[in-house]
C-alpha cells in the first residue's frame, strides 16, 4: 500500500502562486486585445472570439489546457488562436513564482503588479506601437501607492520618504527619455524622399480620421502629424483638388489644415473638395525618435523602482533593443521596414533590474576594474531587490 503524499507549505504556495500567474496571464491576454481598441474590459464581460464573437465557455476559457485541446483553433469557427495566449498565461506564470521565491512577502505582490503592467505594454506595442495611457498613468499611480505601503521597495523607512523617492524615480524616468525624444527630433525629425519616379499620393478617408496614401501604403496621418509643428510636404509635379488638376507646386499638410498655392482647406473642408490627389516628386515627412509612451512608461517603472532603475532599465533595453535591431536587419536583408517597438526593451531592462540587478552590475564592474565594486556598489546601496 502506497503512502499518501504531503505537500510542504511552500509547494503549496508555489503551485497557488503558479496557478494565479496562469489566471493573471489569461486576464491580460483579454487587456492586450481589448485596450488598444477601446473595448471594454468589463462588456461584453466574458471572452469572445475575435472572428465569429461566440462567447467563449469556461471549460474552453483554462489557461493554457484548453488551448492545447482545441489544438489552437476556435471551436466555433476553426480561426486560428494565436500561440501567443497561452506564452503570455506561462510567461506570466513563470515571472510570478521567480518573484515569490526570490523575495516573498511584502516584495513579491508588488513585483506581480509590475510584471502584469510590464507584459501588457510590452503586447500591446508590438501590436500597435503604442502604451496606452491606462497602462503607464495607471502604473505610475501604483508605484507612488505601493512605494507608500512598501517603502523599503526603494530603501526608504516611512511611508512619507519612500513617496518622495518613488517620485523622484517618475520625475527622473519621464525627463531622461523626455530629453532624449526631444533631441532625437531636433537631429532626426524629419526624413526627406525622392523615389526613383514620381509617385501617387492621395488623401483618403473622412473627417476627422484621414490617411495618407503613398503609392500602395496606406497610413493614418495622425501617425505623422503627433505635434501641433509637423508638417508634410510634398513638391508635386500635379495636383488634383476636387477634380480640378493644377500643376506643380507644393502641398501642405498639417494638424488641421491642407494648403497648395496660396489656397487654405480646414480639415472639415477637405470632404468638400475631395478627391485630393497628386504626383510627388519629393516628401518630406516628420517623425519622431520615439513615442512618448516610451516616456510616460520609463517614468512608470521609474515609480516603482527609483531612479537606479530608471538608468538600468534605459541602458539595458537600449542595449537589448540595439542588439535586437541588427540581428533583425541581418536576417531580414534590410527589408524588415517600420518603427520598431522601444517599450518591450524598456521592460526587459526593468526586469533584468528587479531579478538580476546586482549580479549584472556586478559582472559589469568586475570585467571593469578587475573586481566588483566601484559603480556596482554605488547602484547596489539599497538595493530592495538584493538577495
């Protein structure tokens, strides 16, 4: 006869923490998709599949499990679920149990509420290639909360104190990526083309969501107009304006207004006049370094770790996203194109803080100096995450 099998309390609260991680992850597969469409969470309040929108059962809703016994398809209409829902159930899972056995209470519920926020921006911005404000606002609101409640998080001994750090960290986060998004525009904030032969350009669309078509890409134009000073221009050989053709000149474009040879339309009259077409010879398009979602989310992780690692984060993520960039370029020839996503390497970074900080830093000095202390000893000075 078999003896019965006991579990320790911490097995059991492994496997609790695992299983929390695996619901949390379920949860924000549901935020990732929904957020950036404006979506409810809470209407429709079950999960829906995104092609035929049959309300989802329970018993095909566990993480994980039920994807693999659906085979990743919908039970409904066979559409394919992507493999990323159930990587974000075990990634999320995963990160929760490294930080309860790293650090347990009070540490770990707080690290939870960091990862949950930092694997939602990270989907989110490859997606979309936005953070929204109810991920990064939120998240500085719950950094400065749970710094007050947990003021040893960032080495500070009162409620009062680990407030005043915890905005110190937010404050440093949004003006050193603020500053670094400001110079980048200053050098690099506009990109001129000249395409081998003229190319189509029309505007498209109705008030006040138009887009841009250039040749056979199609872009929003909010995309390139994010500040009240952007503006496109494009030297046109002919321009077409309620099917009236002018010849060369050039056409303007900014946040509220169209404008070619001396003539002004709002961007309400625009749909009076439209078609608008025309044949550029050469544009001048702004663009940005980076979003300034990419600010606002350094200066969520800055809330909840201070400013240490507000400048590790940065400096990791840009190592990582660098490294990252080139492989892609490498493999792709060249031809991967678009802006490439700066808010998951801003949350790898973060991470690699909380987890391995110490160990990272001092390696880092080490093959500096020849030991590790110097630099890694300055960062390290209570350090919350240190074990």
């Amino acid at each position: 006869m078999s003896s019965p099998v006991y579990f320790s309390i911490a097995q059991v609260s492994w496997i609790a923490v695992g299983v929390l991680g695996l619901i949390t992850g379920s949860f924000l597969n549901a935020v990732i998709h929904r957020l950036p469409l404006g979506i409810s969470l809470l209407n429709p309040k079950r999960s829906f599949c995104p092609g035929c929108k049959k309300t989802i059962p329970w018993y095909e809703n566990l993480p994980v499990l039920s994807w693999l016994l659906l085979r990743g398809k919908c039970s409904g209409c066979a559409m394919t679920i992507t493999f990323r829902y159930p990587m974000v159930e075990m990634l999320t899972s995963g990160l929760y149990l490294l930080a309860w056995v790293r650090f347990g209470l009070p540490v770990a519920p707080i690290v939870w509420i960091f990862i949950s926020l930092a694997i939602a921006a990270t989907f989110i911005d490859f997606d979309h290639l936005i953070i929204p404000n109810q991920i990064t606002l939120g998240g500085i609101g719950a950094g400065l909360l749970s710094a007050m409640i947990v003021p040893s998080l960032l080495g500070a001994t009162s409620w009062w104190q680990g407030l005043l750090f915890s905005v110190i960290g937010a404050v440093s986060g949004y003006v050193l990526l603020w500053g670094v998004v400001e110079g980048g525009k200053l050098a690099f904030g506009r990109t001129r083309i000249r395409p081998d032969s003229p190319m189509l350009l029309e505007i498209k669309g109705s008030f006040p969501d138009y887009s841009l078509k250039l040749g056979e890409e199609e872009v929003p134009l909010s995309e390139f107009l994010l500040r009240p000073s952007d503006r496109v221009e494009a030297l046109c050989a002919w321009v077409e304006i309620d099917g009236e053709r002018s010849n060369g000149g050039t056409l303007l474009i900014d946040a509220g207004e169209v404008g070619f040879s001396g003539r002004v339309w709002s961007y309400a009259e625009i749909m009076e006049v439209m078609p608008v077409r025309a044949e550029v010879i050469e544009l001048v398009l702004p663009r940005e370094a980076m979003g300034f979602g990419d600010v606002k989310f350094l200066a969520c992780i800055g809330a909840f770790l201070g400013w240490k690692g507000v400048f590790f984060a940065l400096f990791s993520g840009s190592v990582a996203g660098a490294v990252i960039g080139i492989l892609t370029l490498a493999f792709t020839r060249g031809r991967s194109g678009g802006r490439i996503p700066f808010g998951p390497y801003l949350a790898l970074g973060a991470l690699l803080w909380i987890y391995y900080g110490p160990e990272l830093l001092a390696l880092y000095a080490s093959l500096l100096t020849g030991h590790g202390i110097g630099i890694s000893g300055f960062f390290l000075s209570h350090h919350p995450f240190a074990v």
